[in-house]
C-alpha cells in the first residue's frame, strides 16, 4: 500500500502553535501517515516531542507532489505561507485557525482532534480559490515574475513621498493620479488589505478581479471590479520622486524603480482549500467580523414573503 504523506504547517515560535502541531503529529502517526515537516519546524517539534523523530520526515525528502494534504496551524498568514511552500502542486490545504480573524481557516483550535480525523477519513470537498499572476515589466521586458492568493499591491516606498500612477484595464488607460498605492485583489482577498481600504467584499466563488486605490487623490478612485478575462496594469509615473514596491500576500516583494509596470491577470493555477464545512460565506463573513444581525426574522419571517416570488 501507497504510504500517505501530510505536511503539517505551524508557527512553532508560538508555544500554542507548537503543542497543536505534534498533537498533529502524533495523531497522523498514530494512523500511519508520515507528518512532512519544514526544516526549522521539525527541528523545534523534535526537541518538544523526542518520540516523534524515527516518525516524520523533513520536507526536503518528500517531492510536493506526494503530499495528500497540507495541515496549516495559525492564522492567514500561516496559511498563505503554506501556500507558497506547495505551489505547483495540486495539494490542498486545510486551515486549523489559531490567530485572530482567519478568513481561510476552516475549523478552530477546539475541534483540532476531529480536523485531522476527518482529514485522515478524506471528508473534505476541495474548492478552488482563483489566484493571480503578477508580472513586473520595465520597457516591455520581463524583471519579475510570481502569484498572488490574496493580493498584489504596488505601494510607495517612502512614507513621505506620493506615488504617481497611471491604471490601465484591457490596455486602456483608465485614470493617473498620486496615492498611497493600489491593490488588486481577488474574491478570496477582497476580505484582506483591500477591505481595510474600502473595497467591497466579493463572494469567493465569484470569478472576478478587484483593483482598490490606496488614498487616491483624485476625483475618480473608486474601486473597479472586472471579469476573470481582464488584465489590470499600474504604471509607476516617471514623474514619481523616489521608488515604489510591489508586494504579493505580503510575503514577496520587488521594488518598482519610475517606469516600472504591474500587470496582473487570472492566475491559470489556482489554490485549493479542503472543506470540511459548506455552509454560506454569508455566515463566515457574519462570524468572522462579528456582525450585527438583531432584527432578521429568518425564513418564516415577513422579509421571505417579499423575495418569494423568486423562489
């Protein structure tokens, strides 16, 4: 029989994180399934958890594409973090949340022990989540190239200084003005930086593209929504004083000398997230953001009345 491989992802400098990942460990182990571990995090589990040597193996030993499922520990950032590691690959990942809002995590600390049993017993649905493929051009040619889960946001690099930009959608100039930066995100980050710019939230199984102006100061810069056809650019202005910087999930950066062009389209591989739960992103977003609903009188209530006619 095959041998099933799961790399588990955590933040190890987190006391919390650590003992959630070997009682991971130990539970994959327990079911003869080899935990993969990254260099550094196996090394600190090892040393918490001496037992666990002779069972996990280190991620450089075991090609991406032998892992059946990759078991993420902490919050967002963890997660995109795991993204990275496994790109190329068609391993989904399966978020335990143990930071704050955890938009992409599906279950929480509590119930870890039955996660990692369904996990085992493969009682998850995989959903693709749309990423994005940036490219960084300087005269038509090529400098930098990566994705985006999240985001892609080109920033000024000085806190004191404007960046001047010019936005273009499909090859068209759409308007240039002085920001702070622009993002263009996707559904699944448009609960991200760009919501904490003013965008709107879009729902993750919608196939769309959003760009957010960062402190625009312009007349028009409102956030733009296109199709998964489209193609977004920004363009560094020569008149910019000094440099920006693209960032991609906050992870990877380059800086963008006047002159320099984003351009950023669908990504042709996407990111999968194994699902354990298939409720609504309507209550996801309701409980991850605390909302208030006082006053909804649910299905049976007046306000169904007046929608049925579309039922």
């Amino acid at each position: 029989m095959t041998s099933r491989h799961m790399l588990v992802v955590s933040h190890t400098g987190r006391e919390d994180s650590l003992v959630a990942a070997v009682d991971v460990c130990r539970q994959l182990v327990a079911e003869g399934v080899t935990p993969v571990l990254k260099a550094d995090e196996h090394a600190d589990i090892v040393a918490k958890a001496p037992d666990l040597m002779a069972s996990v193996a280190p991620a450089e030993s075991v090609p991406i594409g032998e892992l059946e499922l990759v078991i993420v520990l902490g919050g967002d950032g963890t997660i995109l973090r795991a993204a990275e590691m496994v790109r190329g690959a068609a391993t989904p990942l399966l978020g335990v949340n143990l930071g704050h809002v955890g938009f992409l995590a599906e279950s929480e600390r509590d119930d870890l022990s039955n996660t990692v049993r369904r996990a085992l017993d493969r009682e998850y649905e995989v959903e693709e989540r749309l990423a994005l493929a940036v490219r960084v051009k300087i005269k038509g040619e090529v400098v930098y190239e990566t994705w985006a889960l999240n985001e892609a946001t080109v920033e000024k690099a000085s806190r004191e200084r404007m960046l001047e930009v010019v936005i273009e959608v499909d090859g068209r100039p759409v308007s240039s003005f002085g920001c702070d930066g622009v993002v263009m995100a996707t559904p699944t980050g448009s609960t991200a930086y760009s919501f904490s710019a003013g965008g709107p939230v879009l729902w993750p199984d919608l196939d769309a593209m959003l760009l957010v102006p960062l402190s625009p100061h312009a007349l028009f810069g409102r956030p733009l929504v296109v199709g998964p056809g489209s193609v977004f650019a920004v363009e560094v202005l020569a008149r910019t004083q000094g440099t920006g910087v693209l960032w991609c999930d906050g992870r990877r950066t380059h800086d963008l000398a006047p002159g320099a062009r984003v351009v950023v389209r669908k990504s042709n591989q996407p990111v999968r997230l194994a699902r354990l739960h298939q409720g609504p992103f309507t209550d996801r977003l309701v409980n991850k953001f605390n909302l208030p609903t006082n006053g909804w009188r649910g299905p049976e209530g007046e306000r169904s009345n007046a929608w049925s006619r579309f039922e």
